[in-house]
C-alpha cells in the first residue's frame, strides 16, 4: 500500500521534477529522478530524464549508465540513444558516437 501512495506521489510531482531538469536545477533533478528510480526500476523516463541532468553536470560516465538503461528498457525509442550519443561525445568517444550514427536503428520516429 505505502509502495502505491507512493508512487502516485511521485508521479503527479513528476512535472515539478522535470522543472528542475528544465530550469537547470540539475543536481536536484538527479536526486529526485533517483528517487522514483528506486520506486519503479522499469521506467525508461525516469532514466532519460536523470541522464539528462547528469549530461548537463558533466557526468558523463553516469549518463551513458543511465542511456543504456533507457535503450535495455525501450530499444526502439530514439531519445534513449541520443542521450547515448551525446554521452559518449561527453567522454570523447568518437567511435562510439559514430557507430551510434551510423547503426540502422530500428526507432520510433513519433518519440
């Protein structure tokens, strides 16, 4: 039960969560997208969004963590692999990010 309530906390705050993210609050962002990571490990957002931040911190190392999660998660979603993408530029892993350019993803294009 406390899992639940919790969860719907978590959710109909998410909005003021993304306002940290957009507002460049990043540290903040990061502790609460890993907040509800610790609630619900299976949502690809909450991923996205701290990966986000932590590209924006230049934590680069952490955000591909995160990316890759994203795409384990949601393969077919393109956000999951930009956020890859622009973490593996972040560590100057120019290999990488061509692969990632060049690979013939199979992505959804309505994301």
């Amino acid at each position: 039960m406390w899992l639940h309530i919790t969860q719907k906390r978590l959710k109909k705050s998410q909005g003021s969560w993304q306002q940290n993210l957009w507002s460049c609050r990043y540290e903040d962002a990061v502790g609460h997208f890993t907040k509800c990571i610790g609630l619900d490990k299976g949502n690809e957002i909450y991923y996205s969004n701290r990966a986000a931040a932590l590209t924006a911190l230049k934590r680069y190392a952490e955000a591909l963590e995160d990316a890759k999660s994203v795409v384990r998660l949601k393969p077919n979603w393109a956000k999951g692999w930009a956020r890859a993408g622009a973490a593996h530029f972040g560590l100057e892993e120019w290999a990488e990010v061509l692969a990632l350019l060049l690979s013939p993803w199979k992505i959804s294009c309505k994301s």
